[in-house]
C-alpha cells in the first residue's frame, strides 16, 4: 500500500464535487485530502486526490473516475516525476524560554513567520508533503495549537527528451 | 420569459423526439404542470399507476422488453423517494430508465418547503447519472443529454429533476442535434489486435465454454451469440441476466450458472479449457465464493462494454472493452481466418449435448399428480408461445423460473438480477406488456412479492394491460425460510406470512380474473382461462409450502460445490 495522488481534470457542474467524493466513500476508498481549484481551462476544475492502494486498487479507482460523466482526464502522477506541494499554517506556542528554538527550527524548515503574539508563532510553509510532516512532528514539541493544511496539490513535470545523436 | 416554448412543451417536444410513445407517472402539486401538458396529447401515452415504484418498474420492464428506454415520472418528495428502488433497479441490471421528478421551485430549493426532498443528492449514488434543472434554457440540452446517457455504453438510469418554474417558465433556447460531454465517451470498438490474440486462444480450445451475461441481450447479439458457439463448438451458460441469449433448447445450451443455476453449468465452468465471458459482470450470485477456484484452469477471456468491470471482480488473461454486438461479430471474423489451426471439439461439444438433454429430461418435471413449482413451470413451458415474455418476482418463484423456464428468444425472460427486488416482477410485467401488446406476458410470482404491489391490479384494469400473474402460493417468504431451514436450524423468524389475502377473491375485486390451482391436472386449463380473459389475472398456485429450490451453491461454497443434487442425473 503506498500513498497515490491522482490528479483529476472535471467539468464545473453543480454536484461533481460530491459525486466525485460519493464514489469514493461508496466503494469503501479513503481519501488523505482533496483540493478542487480552477484549471487552466475554462469551464473545468482540477481535482488532486491523495489516497492508498497497490497498483491494481488504482487502476480500479481510476477506472470508476472516469466513468463518472463530468470526469474529462485522470492522472495517476508519479511521484518521481512530479512536483508535489502541500501547503500548511501552524500556531505553535512560544514564550520567553523557547521563542529562540523554535525561530531557529522554523527557519531550518524555510516556514515563513506570518504573525507573533505573547504566546504564540503563527508559521506558514509550503513544501512536499512529507517535509511537512516532519515540520509538524518536531514543532510538537513546544505544543502545536492549531493547525491547517491545504492538502495535496501536485503536477507533473515536462521531461525534455534528449535529441537522439 | 414570456417568449418561446413553456417548459412542459419542451419536456414533451423531447419525447416525441426521443420517439417515446408511453411512459408510467403519479401526479402530485409539483407536476401538475407536466401532467397538464400531456392531458390532451395524443402521441405519447401517459400510464397512471398507482405507486411510484411501479411507475420505476414498469418503465424498466418497458426498456428490458423493447430495447428502448423506458420513462417514468413522479412528483417532489414522497413521489420521487418512492422511485429510488426502481431506479437503483435498473441501473444494478444496466437497464436505460429515464425519470422525471418535479421539484419545488428554484427559489424555495433548499428552505425544507412542502414535499421537498434532495432528490438530486439522493438519486446520485443509484442512478448513472442525474440532473437538477435550473432553468427552462436548460432542459431540451439536459433531457437529450439524459437520453443519450441512459442508452449509451454501460446503459442505466438517469434523473432529472424539474422544479416547477422550470416547468412552466419559457424559453428560445432549444438544443438541435446530439448532445456531446466533454468527459461521456464511451468506448464500444473492441481492439481489434486484442480481439485477434483472443480469436487465436478459441480456436486453440478443446473445451471451450461461452458464459453470457446481460450484456449480451442489451446489445442484441444473441444471433451471433448462437452462430460463434456453433463455429466453436462452445458450450453456452448464461446469467440470470443473460436467460436468452441464446435459445435454452439448443443443444449447445446448458443453462444457468451461479447459487440456483445448473448443476451441470457449474461443473463445466471449472471444466473448461478456455472461458469466454462477454457482458457479464461476475457477480457473486454468479461465481459463488472462493473466486480463485472460479474456473481455474481456463484461460480466461472478459470482454464487457464497461472497462471497470474489467480485472474487478476475477484476473483475467484477457480484458477487452466492447459493445458485445461488436465483439461477437468481429470474433466470428477472426476466428474464420484461424479455420485451418482449429482445434477439434466434437467430444467437448458432445458431452455439453449431453449435459444439456439431462436437464431436459430432469425427474423432477414428470408428472406426479402434486402441484409442484416444477410441474407448474414445465406447463407454462409448454403453454405459452413463442413470442412470450414471462418477468418473475423475487425468491424461490425466481430460481424456480430461471432454473426450469426454458427462454427461447432474448428480452423474453425479465427478471431483477442485481438487486433482487420483491415486487419486481408484476409492474415490469405490465410495462412489457405495453412494449410489446401482442405478446403473452406473464409475471411468476411469490405470494409475499405480490403482495407489494398488488395494487397496480387497479392499474392493468384500468388502461387495459392483460397481463397473467401466476403466484406460487407457500404462505412463505419461501427463499429466505429456504435458508432458514438449511443454515438456520429451521428458525422461521419473519419468515411465515399468516393470513394471507384470498388471492382470487382480491383479484375479483378490482375486476381482473381470478383463479386458485391446486391440481396439476388443472394448470393448463387455468392458464388458458386467465390468458383468454383478455384481462389482467391472477392465478393462484397452492404450492407446498416447505419445498425448495435446489441444487444450489451453499454461502460460501465454489461454483461446482452444490448441495441437494440429489435428483440431477448428472452428478
Ligand atoms: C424488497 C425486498 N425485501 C426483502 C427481500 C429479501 N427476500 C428475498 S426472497 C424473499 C422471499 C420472497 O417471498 P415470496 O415473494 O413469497 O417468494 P417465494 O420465495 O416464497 O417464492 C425475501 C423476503 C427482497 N429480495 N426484496
Ligand atoms: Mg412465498
């Protein structure tokens, strides 16, 4: 079992959020997260949905999205090739004693500061999922307060093909 | 707004379009728009039923016997959740339905107004695809939208929901021509170098052996169906859904496959050299369990019109995606220009004759003077003509009829497969009476099915549809008290069904014809009189009420594990 994004191209109708959504909870399939943005098309949304499965579940989920009507493209993308980001606002305590630290850690991430108060840092990173998981497991320590993550949102990259010679 | 065709106008402009001549509604405060626009219309028959559920089945049964999509209609909140189990119907059994709900108007959507229910959110997961409506500029793009994907690829049911001032407000917009979906394309031309690596593997076969599912009937490829077993020499087993398609008195026929299907079907399932699936979709009342022991030897070939069903429920050697109709004749193709490498048959296609003339000559449809379901159906058998369409109800009076009825011709044995839904049987029974007015229709039922919708008697007798409803009277919910009595130490909760209405006196009651059977000797005779009445009948069967449907595959079992084959010659 390994963690797929699958990246989904679909018309903006009234329902193609819940339909799309219904279909997953209908045959018993998890899903990590969802964003749904406006595409480069008109007319079109984009979809990135983060679940598990072996190869063969994929294919399968894939399958029944592009059965669904409003469902124009799916994209297994493949983590090798694609840039994966995840975007994440987290208020962590910081007082007198600690402040430093955590300063310290949130800039060995690369995490903006986005406000301070007596008791708290507000931080916002964006970066691989994975990344921010490691972010947030070491900012427990001082006490997380709140936290929001987008979800997944991802897109291949164009792999220039080298001229033959 | 005050300019162009009513909303209801282009309701009915469509239909005649879409070359729909009848459909089944109820009316309510929401659709009295629709409704008043079909008062006076000639050209498309509206059919009052008188549950919402009938109207759901009795279009699905219209579709199942035509060929073409059947409608129906009902109006917001109590009149469309009572259609949901007939949709979910038709879509389980890939059967076009197109439905039409009334809504409360677009401004009250969404306020809990009287008799408003989300029948958009509710319809989606049982449906193929559904509609809100929210403007009459909308609805001739949705409802010929609607048609083309409730007929198309993997066909199904299809909502679309009219609130009531997009039925009645006006508008120019009218759509001409196809309607196209930027994401609806369903694939139906087979590969054709797929199609050619799986010719090769049938001429190759020794024993080879077709299972044909529904899909095979809904795209009217039965007659290539016969033409490439006979080529191959293949036996032919079916579904539930796929009784008919091929003529079950042809010698290559071996029946039904699955829990209550043939014993000598299921054996040849796991004797088969190379197994040619096309428009089935395994389901587990076909396969029995324990999937890996489903024909385990046999290449396996799947060819279905729906690429999901592909690798879903069984690996196969060899997926392909298709319209049946196109595969089976594009096989036919391959296959003659493979003639010289032909592998020969004839012992494997004798041993299917003979599997097949056993069951024709079954004991247990000898006469022995005892009105058993058996007898019953080897009557109707030999009673009805050609042409006949026999639907059943849910339970025994099902597997009895799909085990024994022998279907000659496609869309002539209309039964609920996927869901298995109770009271199925009798409004289907009715909307394939409309399609097809010059046929015998007669419903098999259970006295507990019947039950369910015997009010649309009222219907029948009304708009004249004679249909012939046979019960197989056991005071039992007799399929579920079968289980009880086998895995259940004969623990008869729920199961007995007490006082049971005088089933002629019921019947005499809205006017139809009514009959109680309790000698074999009288079954034809009843079934003469019921079909001459030229009214809608019931006859009342009085079976014992603790006989069983067997052989069947146990919970659990495999496919060739089937217990009670005590009296099947073949075992
Ligand atoms: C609507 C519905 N409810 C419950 C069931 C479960 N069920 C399956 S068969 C059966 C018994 C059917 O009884 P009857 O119509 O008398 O037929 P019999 O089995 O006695 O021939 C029941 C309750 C069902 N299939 N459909
Ligand atoms: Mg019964």
């Amino acid at each position: 079992m390994s963690t797929q994004i699958i990246s989904v191209l679909v018309e903006d109708e009234a329902g193609s959020l819940t339909r799309m959504s219904g279909m997953f909870s209908r045959r018993g399939i998890n899903i990590h997260s969802l964003t749904v943005s406006p595409s480069e098309k008109e007319g079109m949304s984009r979809m990135t949905i983060v679940t598990t499965g072996d190869e063969r579940e994929i294919e399968k989920i894939e399958k029944q999205l592009n059965k669904l009507i409003e469902v124009v493209k799916v994209n297994i993308l493949d983590k090798n090739t694609s840039v994966v980001r995840d975007l994440c606002l987290l208020k962590v305590y910081a007082d007198k004693e600690n402040r430093a630290e955590v300063l310290e850690i949130a800039n060995a991430f690369k995490s903006n500061i986005v406000d301070i108060s007596i008791r708290t840092i507000t931080l916002e990173i964006t970066a691989d999922p994975l990344d921010i998981d490691r972010f947030v497991e070491t900012m427990k320590n001082f006490g997380i307060k709140e936290l929001f993550r987008t979800g997944v949102t991802a897109i291949s990259r164009d792999i220039e093909k080298k001229s033959g010679g | 707004m005050s300019e162009g065709l009513k909303g209801t106008e282009i309701v009915v402009k469509c239909l005649k379009e879409e070359n729909v001549k009848n459909l089944f509604g109820f009316p309510g405060g929401q659709l009295i728009p629709l409704y008043d626009e079909l008062y006076e219309e000639t050209d498309v028959r509206s059919i009052l039923v008188r549950h919402e559920q009938g109207a759901a089945h009795a279009a699905d049964g219209y579709a199942r016997a035509s060929g073409d999509p059947g409608v129906c209609m009902a109006t917001s909140g109590p009149g469309a959740t009572n259609l949901i189990t007939g949709l979910l119907n038709a879509t389980m059994d890939s059967i076009p339905v197109v439905a039409f709900t009334a809504q409360v108007p677009t401004k009250a959507i969404g306020t809990d107004a009287f008799q408003e229910a989300d029948t958009f959110g509710i319809t989606m997961p049982i449906t193929k695809h559904n509609f809100l409506v929210k403007s009459t500029d909308h609805l001739s793009w949705t409802i010929k939208g609607a048609f083309k994907i409730a007929n198309t690829g993997r066909k199904g049911a299809v909502v679309i929901d009219l609130p009531n001032d997009v039925q009645q407000n006006r508008s120019k917009e009218y759509h001409h021509g196809e309607v196209k979906f930027a994401g609806y394309n369903p694939s139906i031309v087979p590969n054709p170098l797929q199609l050619k690596r799986i010719a090769q593997k049938l001429v190759e076969a020794e024993r080879p052996l077709i299972l044909a599912g529904g899909g095979v009937i809904l795209a009217n490829a039965s007659e290539d169906l016969r033409l490439l077993a006979e080529y191959l020499g293949a036996g032919v087993a079916t579904t539930l859904m796929g009784k008919g398609a091929i003529p079950e008195n042809h010698p290559l026929s071996l029946g039904m496959v699955g829990m209550h299907g043939r014993l000598g079907a299921n054996k040849m399932i796991n004797n088969c050299d190379v197994l040619l699936v096309i428009g089935c979709r395994f389901s587990d009342r076909t396969t029995g369990w324990g999937l890996e022991s489903f024909a385990p030897d046999a290449v396996k070939i799947h060819c279905d019109i729906d690429s999901s069903e592909l690798n879903k429920n069984i690996s196969v050697d060899f997926p392909l995606v298709g319209d049946a109709n196109l595969v089976i004749r594009d096989l036919i193709k391959f296959i003659k220009k493979f003639e010289d490498v032909k592998k020969d048959t004839n012992i494997w296609r004798k041993r299917v004759n003979q599997l097949h003339s056993m069951c024709e000559e079954c004991e247990t449809v000898k006469p022995n003077g005892k009105l058993t379901p058996e007898i019953i159906i080897k009557t109707i058998n030999n009673f009805l003509d050609d042409n006949a369409i026999v639907t059943t109800e849910v339970g025994q009076n099902q597997m009895f009829a799909a085990h024994y009825y022998i279907t000659k011709k496609p869309r002539q044995f209309i039964s609920s497969g996927g869901l298995g839904t109770m009271g199925f049987g009798f409004p289907a029974a009715i909307g394939a009476k409309v399609a097809k007015p010059d046929s015998q229709v007669l419903d098999i039922a259970g006295d507990g099915s019947f039950l369910m919708v015997c009010q649309e008697l009222a219907t029948a007798m009304t708009e004249d549809i004679p249909v012939v409803v046979g019960i197989l009277n056991n005071s039992f919910l007799g399929m579920v008290r079968q289980w009880q009595e086998l895995f259940w130490d004969k623990r008869y909760a729920g199961t007995k069904l007490g006082t049971l209405p005088d089933f002629v006196k019921l019947a005499e009651s809205f006017g139809a014809y009514g009959e109680r059977v309790e000698k074999a000797s009288d079954i034809e005779k009843a079934l003469k009189n019921a079909f001459d009445s030229g009214i809608v009948s019931v006859l009342d069967f009085k079976i014992e009420s603790e006989t069983n449907i067997l052989p069947m595959i146990p919970p659990g079992g495999r496919v060739d594990e089937m217990i009670g084959v005590g009296r099947c010659r073949h075992k």
